[in-house]
C-alpha cells in the first residue's frame, strides 16, 4: 500500500477518534479523554486515544467482514481499555486480529478481566474474519456518584450514539453487521442498518449467544464440555 492511501486511513481515523474524544453526556465516562484517579496510568487517556486510532486505521486498510454492536462501555471492560467488547485480558487477541503488534494496557495494578468480553472473544476467536466491536453509545455511562457502576444509556445518548455507529459503518463498510442484544438491534433499526440480532451473552446468555453466533457462521456447535468450561470460569 503507498503512502497517499495510508495517510488518507490515518486521517478518517484521527478525525473519528478525536471527534469521540471531544464527547460529552452527564454521569458517562470518556475513555479518550478522561483520567480515573484511581486506576489510570498518567497518559491513559492518550494510550486508549492510540490504541483506537491505530486499531481503525487498520480496519480501514485491511477492510473487515463484520462489525459487531452492543450497548455500551463498562467499567471492567471498555472504561478501562477504551475499546468496545474488550477487556485488559483480551487486548492482545483483538491486535492480533488486525496485525497490530500490540494495543497498550492504560491502567495500574494486574490486568482485569470482564466476564462478557471473556464471552465474547471465546466466540469471536472461532471466526477466521476480522471483526470491528462497537457499542450504541461509545462511552461508559454510570450512576450518579458510582463511577464504577454500568447504566444503560438514555434516549439522548443513544441518538448522540447513533451517529457515530452510522459514520463508523459508513466507513468500514462491513459486509454483516451483528447486533448483540436488544438495544443494539432497536439502535441499529433506528438508523435503518440491515443487521442479524443475537442474545448478549450477560446475565445468564452466554449459551444461546455462542449458539446463535455458530449458527450465523456456520460454525461447529460449541461442545457441551465447552459450555461447562464457560460456566466454571466465574
């Protein structure tokens, strides 16, 4: 790839980025530009900026089969990585799926793990195709006074949302889009985007989540000894 296209990947995903940085919604954490006292390193919010950016760029150079929407960011997962579906765990796996050498840990202390990324990539490693992972709304909304605590997000936020899920698909251009849970599916049917809707695998869902996902693909059925594994996980 030359130069000219390269520099026009970087630029689509700097302008994405640095406009999601510049986001604002009351009790909502903003990964991108935001500093938690408690578990960010100085830089976090930069490294989180970083690891977006470069990570859509890729996507742009590389293409991907599909882009596959949840809710929101929570505060084990994407407040800490700024990056949908993705906790400290995972971040290696998520590099490797666009050939980045590595995407940087922003936080203090031993890695944490969120039990529905732990769902999520268990799944999504079974699939040969690079796969963007978005949420409705980009930022981590929380309770008043509970940073770290998840909410879902108001009409308000999901509209602010929508349009960074138009613009982001509008981009990539997937040839699927993927809508986990009943948010998503009522958020993408708001912007009028075709999509296949499955369970979110939270709250018990895993099962059906993994089942639905191997039947979208075309995947073997998950083994009954692997589904026991999931379960003992947590």
């Amino acid at each position: 790839m030359g130069d000219e296209p390269r520099n026009a990947f970087r630029r689509e995903a700097s302008s994405f980025v640095a406009d999601l940085a510049s986001m604002e919604s009351a009790h909502a954490f903003n990964p991108y530009s935001g500093h938690c006292a408690v578990h960010d390193c100085p830089d976090a919010d930069l490294i989180r900026l970083d690891n977006l950016t470069r990570l859509l760029e890729a996507a742009l150079a590389n293409g991907v089969d599909a882009i596959w929407v949840a809710r929101d960011l929570g505060y084990l997962g994407g407040r800490r990585t700024g990056l949908a579906l993705t906790d400290e765990a995972h971040l290696a796996d998520l590099a490797g799926m666009f050939g980045l050498p590595c995407l940087r840990r922003a936080t203090v202390g031993p890695a944490v793990s969120e039990r529905t990324a732990t769902y999520i990539y268990r799944t999504l490693l079974r699939i040969s195709a690079p796969t963007f992972l978005w949420n409705v709304f980009p930022l981590h909304p929380h309770e008043p006074g509970k940073p770290f605590s998840n909410r879902g997000h108001t009409a308000a936020e999901r509209r602010s949302g929508q349009a960074f899920l138009q613009r982001l698909i509008d981009i990539l251009r997937p040839r699927r889009v993927v809508a986990i849970g009943g948010d998503a599916a009522r958020a993408l049917e708001g912007i009028g985007v075709a999509h296949a809707k499955v369970r979110h695998p939270s709250y018990g869902g895993h099962i059906e989540f993994a089942a639905q996902v191997a039947a979208l693909y075309e995947l073997p059925p998950v083994p009954e000894t692997g589904l026991l594994a999931q379960n003992s996980l947590f």
